[in-house]
C-alpha cells in the first residue's frame, strides 16, 4: 500500500514558468473553478507586493491525464489544446491569473485582438505599468532615477503599490497610444523595430515602464528594456546640464565606479559625457534586473496526484484560512465533482436548467395582472440565474439556492411537522452546515431547488415591482418565498399568494430586515409554514401597523426628510417606489401604457414627480441637490414611468407637465388632483412639501387597505 505521505509532494516553481505553463496549455483550470473576480484594487495590491518581493502564497494543484476533469484554459488566454498530461490548478487561480495578466502579453494576437478582448472579462482588460518617478516634486525617489543611483533595496509594499500603474484598454478608443493592442502602428505595416522604439519613446516620456514583456518571448529588445534605456539617456542628459554644479550625490557615484578618478572629475562635458553614460547605462541595467527577478520569485506548490482529489477539498480550507477561499457554492460544486465525474459539472447543469425552464408566471400573478396566463419566463428573470455580462452564476442566485437546500435537507423536504418546523434554526445555512450536504442529495434535489428560487423570484416580479435582481435590497426576503412557494405541499392558492405578499410588503416595509437578516428570513420561514400549512393564526398581524410607520425607518419625519437625522435609508428609498410600481399604475404620458415590472419590453425610469432642476427659489443646481438632505430626494418623490415620458418631461415643473396627464394615471401613482398642485406650486417650497405629504398619506392608506385586503 503506498504511504500517503508520499504521494503529496512539496515543490517550488516561479512565477515565471507558471505563465508559461499556462500559456502552453500545461497548466489549467477545473471547470469547477469559479471565474476571475479580482477587482483592481486587488490586482493593484497583488502587482504592489510582488515588485516588493513579497511571497504570495502557496498553489494547490493535482496532476493527471488530460480529461480527468473537464477543464477550461486560463481566461487571460485565447483557447489552446491541453497536453496529453496536465496539472490542474485547485488554488491559485485569481493570482495567477493576475501574474499573467502583469507580465505577459496576453492581447499578442496582432489583429486578432478584438476577438479575445471580447472574450475575457473586463477585470482583466488593462495594461500594468510601473511608475519611475510619480512626479517632480516626490520626496522619495525609489528607484534612484534623479541620480541615476539605484540601491536595489525593495521598496516598502504600500510605496510600491502607489508606483503601479494601469490603462484600460476599450474596444472603441478613438484616440489610441501605443499601450493599447489597437495601435495603428501594430498593424498598419509599419516596422515592427520602428513601432516598438516610438512605443519606447511614449513610455519613458510618461515616466512609466510597461510590465508585460517581462515573461514575454519579444524577439527584440523587450518593451521595458527599451524604455528603461531611453529614460536613463534623458536623465543622463539632464545632470550634464547642470555642469559645473554636479549633484554630490553623483560625484560620489562616479568616485564609486572608478576610485582611480576620486576628486578628479572631469570639467567640461565632452569629458564628463563617457562617465555619466556609464552611471546611466548601469542604472537601466540595475532597475532592468530588478524588475526580471520579480517574476523569477519562488512559489511554493502541494501536488497532489489525481487520486487524491479526495483530500484536496480539506487541503484547500487549511491553506486558505486567512486568504481568499472560494465561496461555498464552489466547494459544492468541487464535491460533486470529486464524487461523480460522469455527472455533468453543477454550474452547467443550472446553465441548461436556466435555458430550458419555462415558469409560467401565472402561477403567482398579481390579480388582474394583464396577459399574466401566457406569459412564460422573461428575459429580466433568467438574468438572476445567469449573469449576462461574466456568463457565470450570480452571486445572488448561488446564496438562496445553497440555503433552500439546506433547509429542505433540515426539513426533510416536505414533511413539515411542528416538530421539525420548531427546531429549523439559523445554524442550517451556515457554511459548514451547507459543506454536509451529500453530493446525492445535491443531485436529488437542486433541480427542485433551482425551481423553488425562480418562482420567488418571479413572485417579487409579478407581485412586488421588483424589476431586476439588484433592485431587491434585503435578498435574504428570498428564501422564505423559495422555501413556501417551492414546497410541493404549498398550494398555489389566491389566499396563499396574497398571504405572501402581505407578509412581504409588512417586512420590507416596516423595517424587519434592517438586521440580523440570516436570523430572520430562517424565523419568518418557520413562521409562514406554520400559518399557511400547519393553519396557525396569522403570526405578522402585529407588523401591518408598522409598516409606513416605523419610527426611524419608515415613518413620515423619515421619508419626508424633517429634521437633520432622519435619514432615508436604501432600504425603503427602493421599495417604496416598487409599491406604486406592483400595483400596474399607468404611464404619466402613454395612457395606453399599463406599467408591468415583468414586462421585459417596457424601460422603466424613476422619475422625479418634482424635478430637481425646476426648483427656482432654493436656486441650486439638480447636481447639488442630489447631494443633500432635501425633501425632494426624499422616495416620495419618486415612481417609475416609461423611459421615453421621462425623456419628454426633463426638468418641466410639475404645473407645466401634470395638466396633460391623464386623471387615471396620476391617481395610478397617487398624485393629487391637477388642481390642488397648481395652487401649490411655484416658487414657494412649503408648496413642494405639501404635495409630498399628501402623496406619503393617500400611499400608506392604500397600503392599510391592500394588506387589510389580501389577508381578508
């Protein structure tokens, strides 16, 4: 039997050979890897403490045949066949994306680059320069450019990551420079020396050294070398101009170099001209060197062979604890794997399931919703599962799933008793409680699952004006819709919908998930089963009366913004808009327009009922507005219409626009008569005020009388 202590073995390779691994199709991604997600700033601060020569933590990979796993290549590379053995990368993967992102040129595709500048993400679509000298006027000069004296002494990392540098390069710059692949003199038959030496000469005017040749395979004089050169030569020519008074610091340099001269320098500039080109020379060199060991550093390997895959989930939280370790979803996702290679990988499962699904949104229409019967999933819903933009899954997605799971395996799936319903607690969607899910419970249940999560999401649509995923702020209100409405004991009833909707509304408007929302979408689950299911007294009775109406969340001194703390929060500034928006007023200006949050074919804007830019006697600008505690930034002032109404009213005070504006519709969203606004408005701001306050009246009594309704 072979002793598992030998078949994990400890190596070290370089940054270096990991780009070219990867490059070359040697290295390579599980598909069960999650995509780059690395902001800037954390590539900026990984570049920073690499050219500071700091470690950068150890790889885990596992080494096997071609095929073992389905695989995908870097995302930083075009697609390149894999060898007939590879090495898979299971940690690592956003470094070293980045590491080859710095320092290899990863757009080398000449003309072709559009086509894999459209095909990685826009994470990844910059160009890394570091910075020589930031500006004249620095104190520290770290590189010894004003001397042309470099000590090789690694600069502290936060100094050094203030010295990096980026540009982003976009598909449709009109005014391309020689960073960007784009540039006309890459492709327009220009000679490539000539091109690469005005490339040079941009560079080290800008005082910036480009970093990707530094693993390149340029035939000619790298980019940097290049630039390094030329900007040794300008400073070199800036100290001979300052003869005779020649800075100490470089004649002690020249001394230095050659003892034999000490004291003795040369006068004049011919004379003086060999000696600083000597002191310039060695400069570039010395900075040159520097920057080539970077990508020389060590890095430390566990190598796992293929039939250890076993461990390497366990591997991987020891060595990521204190790092970035991949989400919980991924680690589902890489257990499936590791016990199924014959099923398909998890992600593309949701990927197809997404494609194929059809949910009839009839199932949880509002009442009277028009068209509802025949309307099957929209585009606007399908983007919560896939993320258009990354072709990944969404964060928001992976979180409710992973939870409905965990509480369907706590609840044994239907069997809903008080018993199981008592002990349901927050501890069941815990990441170590997610982590015990059996791979063949994820196989059995995460179609039903995936389900469960759509049809609370097109509920929020279709009953709460919910139009995209992001416009939800309290996303943990999902899992108590995805638990009921995908129970097979749920009935899809009237009374049970409008049930849902009432406890909805009272919660997201009366400031129940202001905190603790783990705590409390688990207690509102166990809750809402044992009213709609188990038959138990309405348990939210209590919460109708706060909602509009919580003190210091919701209250009218809050939405209309009295007193220096009353402070609108995200919260209800987004739903209470959403409100107006779930009950399908009419447009403002299109009276043939019925307003529908599932209705993919409409844009929707939040339109200021008062625009900013028609107030005449608080005599600001809308910017300046925008920014302060104002009553008219307050959501009252806020529904949403059509894009091409909002377009059409632009800043038009509401006496000039509201008289077109048919009686329907602006009872729709709840605006007084024509009227009693016309008498109100003009310069006087208390008029303004009292429009709003009687818009936040006539909501919240609707609001009392549709949750009085819906549970009636």
């Amino acid at each position: 039997m072979t002793n598992r202590y030998e078949t994990i073995k400890y190596d070290t390779t370089k940054i270096s050979e990991t780009i070219r691994d990867s490059i070359d199709g040697e290295l390579v991604l599980p598909v069960f890897q999650r995509n780059f997600d690395w902001s800037r700033a954390q590539q900026r601060e990984l570049l920073g403490s690499i050219l500071s020569f700091l470690p950068i933590g150890s790889l885990l990979v596992l080494k096997g045949p071609e095929g073992e796993f389905k695989s995908r290549s870097f995302a930083c590379h075009p697609e390149i066949p894999c060898k007939s053995t590879v090495t898979y990368l299971l940690d690592g993967q956003q470094r070293l994306t980045c590491t080859t992102t710095f320092f290899s040129d990863i757009f080398r595709l000449g003309v072709q680059w559009r086509k894999h500048h459209e095909s990685i993400t826009q994470l990844l679509q910059y160009r890394w320069f570091l910075k020589i000298v930031a500006s004249e006027q620095d104190s520290e000069d770290y590189f010894g450019y004003r001397n042309l004296m470099f000590e090789e002494e690694p600069a502290d990392p936060e100094a050094m990551r203030d010295l990096v540098s980026w540009r982003k390069i976009n598909r449709s710059d009109s005014s391309l420079l020689p960073w960007h692949p784009g540039w006309p003199k890459w492709h327009d038959g220009t000679d490539q020396t000539e091109a690469r030496h005005e490339a040079a000469e941009y560079f080290a005017n800008e005082c910036i050294v480009p970093l990707w040749e530094l693993c390149g395979d340029a035939e000619e004089e790298p980019l940097h070398q290049q630039t390094l050169r030329l900007l040794a030569a300008a400073q070199r020519e800036r100290l001979i101009s300052t003869l005779p008074d020649l800075p100490r610091a470089v004649q002690g340099h020249l001394d230095r170099l050659n003892p034999s001269r000490r004291g003795h320098l040369p006068g004049t500039v011919e004379a003086l001209s060999p000696a600083l080109y000597e002191i310039a020379s060695k400069w570039q060199t010395d900075v040159s060197r520097y920057l080539e060991a970077s990508v020389q550093q060590p890095i430390a390997r566990i190598v796992l062979p293929v039939n250890e895959m076993a461990r390497s989930i366990s591997i991987f939280e020891t060595i990521n604890q204190g790092g970035t370790p991949l989400s919980t979803y991924d680690l589902v996702v890489a257990r499936m794997a590791r016990a199924d290679r014959a099923t398909e990988n998890l992600s593309d499962m949701l990927a197809a399931f997404n494609q194929d699904n059809s949910c009839p949104l009839a199932d949880v229409a509002v009442a009277g919703a028009q068209n509802a019967a025949s309307a099957t999933l929209p585009l606007a819903l399908t983007d919560y599962i896939i993320d258009a933009k990354k072709g990944e899954i969404t964060g928001h997605f992976k979180q409710i799933f992973l939870q409905v799971m965990a509480v369907r395996h706590s609840l044994k799936r239907e069997s809903y008793s008080e018993q199981s319903l008592r002990a349901l607690n927050v501890e069941v969607t815990k990441r170590s409680e997610i982590l015990e899910l059996s791979p063949e419970w994820i196989r059995d249940d995460w179609q039903h699952a995936a389900r469960s999560v759509v049809l609370a999401r097109a509920f929020l649509m279709m009953r709460c004006g919910i139009t995209r995923s992001d416009q939800l702020r309290n996303q943990l209100v999902m899992l108590p819709l995805a638990v009921a409405l995908g129970s097979e004991g749920f009935d899809l009833s009237p009374k049970n919908l409008n049930a849902l909707e009432y406890w909805y509304w009272c919660s997201v408007l009366g400031g129940r998930y202001r905190e603790q929302q783990n705590r409390q979408s688990i207690e509102d689950t166990r809750r809402i089963l044992q009213w709609l299911m188990l038959n138990h007294d309405n348990p939210f009775a209590d919460e109708a009366a706060r909602a509009l109406s919580e003190p210091g969340f919701s209250d009218s001194d809050v939405l209309l913004q009295r007193g220096d703390d009353s402070r609108v929060t995200a919260d209800v500034g987004n739903y209470l808009p959403q409100y107006v928006l779930s009950r399908c007023p009419l447009d403002l200006l299109d009276e043939d327009c019925r307003l529908e949050a599932w209705n993919s074919s409409l844009s929707l804007e939040l339109h200021h009922i008062v625009p900013l830019g028609s107030v005449t006697k608080v005599r600001e600008s809308a910017a300046k507005l925008r920014k302060e505690h104002h009553v008219l930034n307050s959501p009252v002032n806020l529904t949403y219409i059509t894009l091409d109404s909002n377009r059409a009213i632009g800043e038009k005070s509401p006496v000039r626009y509201l008289e077109d504006v048919d009686a329907a519709a602006r009872a729709g969203h709840f605006l007084p008569p024509y009227d009693f606004c016309r008498t109100r408005l003009g310069d006087d701001e208390e008029g303004y005020v009292e429009i709003l306050e009687r818009r936040y009246d006539s909501i919240k009594d609707a609001l009392a009388e549709e949750l009085a309704s819906l549970v009636s």
